[in-house]
C-alpha cells in the first residue's frame, strides 16, 4: 500500500474519531444536531461545544504530543523502552502536581506540573552534558529519578486531608474532565506548534537511531544535536501533563504501532504517530467516559489497560518490539 493512501487512511480514522467522539458521551447527540444547531437546548449547545469539544481537543492535542516525544526519545537513546516515565519527566511532575495542591488553587496545579517536569529532564540533560552519561546510563538515570520522586509524592499524600488526597490521587492517574478551557487555549497551541516543528529533525533522529558512532562519521554533532532534540520532546511531554495529569503507555505503544505497521523512517514516523497517537487517545477518552455511564474513569485507567495488553500480545508472539 502506498504511503499517501496509509497517510489519507489514519487521517480519515482521526477526522471520524473526533466526530465520534464529540457526538458520544453520558448525553449523545446526532450528527445533525452539530449542523442544524436550532434543534439543541441551550444546556445541550454548552455541553458539545463548551464542554465536549474542548474535551476532545485536549485528547488529540495531548495524545498527539506524547506519541511524538516517545518517537524522539526511542531514537535518541536507541531504547525500544524509553518515554517520558523512563527519563523521570513523569515522575517529576508527578511531585510537582502534588506541590500544587498544596496551594489549593487549581490553576496553580499545572504549572507545578510544568516545572516538575523541566527540573527532572534538566538533570538528565545535565548529566548527559557535564558527565558524559551512556545512554543505558541516562535511563538508569531517570529510573532511580522515579523513585526519588515517588518517594516524595508518597510522603505528601500521607500527609494530605481526604478531599485533597482525592483531587491529587485522578490527576495523577489522568484526567481530561476538569482542565480550565483557559490552559487549554493557552497549551494546546504551544505542543502543537512543537510537535509539528519537531518534524524538521527528521533526518537527524534516522541518523542517531543507528548508533553515535556512525553518527559521528556522518558529521553530526552528537551531543549538540541530542540536547537539542531531547529538550524539545521534554518540553512538550511537561505541557501535556500539564493539561491532562499522568497518561501512561501512550508514548511508549503508539511509536511502536506505527513503526510495526508502516516502518522506521522518521520521515513518516513522526507525522503519523501525531494523528495515530490523537486518535487513540481521543478514543480511549470517549471509552472512558461510557463505559460505565453515567460515571466516568480517569483515561490513564484505560490507557494502561490497553498498552498492558498491547506488549503481552508482543511478548507472546514472540515479535521483535525494535
């Protein structure tokens, strides 16, 4: 199959996801509701376009973002394994989520998370720089940050009252129900913006995925370049969780998925996995939010499942996930 007609196909999935996904919900609605707008209550205009629209959008946009930055840091640290939880991004906004609620101002809570994240890749970045870490080094680097920050996230919510435990306790799981529509037009431009600019690094990220060395001889600045990239990709995985608290498996499943299906170049790897990547999560949100009406579930919840089961098919079958 061509590469057009695969490019046109997961577009058309995307365009029919959201469309999907705006209509369904604890109040579902037609497909001639959206164009003939007269037919709908007021309440039921505020619930498509004030509060399900801007729902969907956070989907794509953070989906999108995370699916992207996993493509970059599997190249870079030629790791199979690697996302933001493996560098400590994660786990570092993870204690800055925490370190917001502190503040009991909601607003406050994501730019904890933001900072978390840039303070946990910036030790990375400088132990990559200053100590010349190997890149099984760098990873070993984030896990032990992991477990530093969750150290500290556990001690806070020992410590927290019960309604706070609570409001901290689905952010940290994932949460795309409550995001102010403010940061959502204030973030959604910004990781959009980065992800597609990320599709520039095309040819380095081919490059790098082959090894240092032979980067080396091809002319590249290794460490220059790597920094580089490394930031942005970090960057973008702090404004998502910013936006929606802790989605697991997404950067890690979706760059596998679209390299298993339609190969490694990064030319059409970065690209699809944005459309890829903000489709699954669009869909796994509207899962979320029907699967027990007229309750709903954090989406890390069904994120996890799904990347749970997506690697034991992979283990089972024996595939090679690199």
């Amino acid at each position: 199959m061509k590469i057009k007609i695969k490019f046109f196909i997961v577009f058309l999935l995307f365009i029919l996801s959201f469309i999907f996904s705006i209509l369904i919900g604890t109040e579902s609605f037609s497909i001639r509701a959206i164009f003939n707008q007269q037919i709908l209550s007021e309440i039921d205009r505020t619930i498509l376009f004030k509060i399900r629209l801007p729902r969907v959008i956070t989907s794509f946009v953070v989906g999108a973002g995370l699916s992207i930055s996993g493509v970059i840091f599997q190249a870079i640290l030629e790791n199979p394994l690697a996302e933001s939880y493996t560098l400590g991004i994660s786990g570092g906004a993870c204690l800055g989520i925490c370190i917001g609620v502190i503040f009991d101002n909601f607003l406050i809570i994501p730019f904890c998370a933001f900072i978390g994240g840039i303070l946990s890749i910036s030790i990375v970045l400088f132990a990559s720089n200053f100590k010349k870490f190997s890149n099984p080094s760098l990873i070993l680097l984030g896990v032990v940050l992991n477990f530093i920050f969750s150290s500290l996230v556990l001690f806070l919510l020992s410590v927290f009252k019960n309604e706070k435990f609570q409001q901290t306790f689905v952010y940290l799981l994932g949460d795309l129900s409550s995001t102010p529509f403010p940061l959502i037009k204030f973030l959604s431009p910004m990781i959009l913006v980065l992800s597609f600019f990320s599709l520039m690094f095309y040819k380095t990220l081919d490059i790098l995925s082959i090894g240092e060395e032979k980067s080396i001889t091809l002319g590249v600045e290794v460490e220059k370049e790597k920094r580089k990239i490394l930031f942005i990709a970090s960057l973008i995985t702090a404004l998502c969780v910013s936006l929606s608290g802790i989605i697991g498996f997404v950067g890690l499943i979706i760059p596998h998925i679209v390299r298993i299906i339609f190969g490694n170049l990064h030319k059409y790897l970065l690209p699809l996995s944005i459309f890829v990547g903000g489709t699954f999560l669009i869909l796994s949100d509207t899962l979320s939010r029907v699967i027990i009406r007229p309750l709903e579930i954090p989406v890390g919840v069904i994120t996890g499942f799904w990347g749970g089961l997506f690697f034991l098919f992979l283990l089972f079958k024996g595939e090679k996930i690199w």
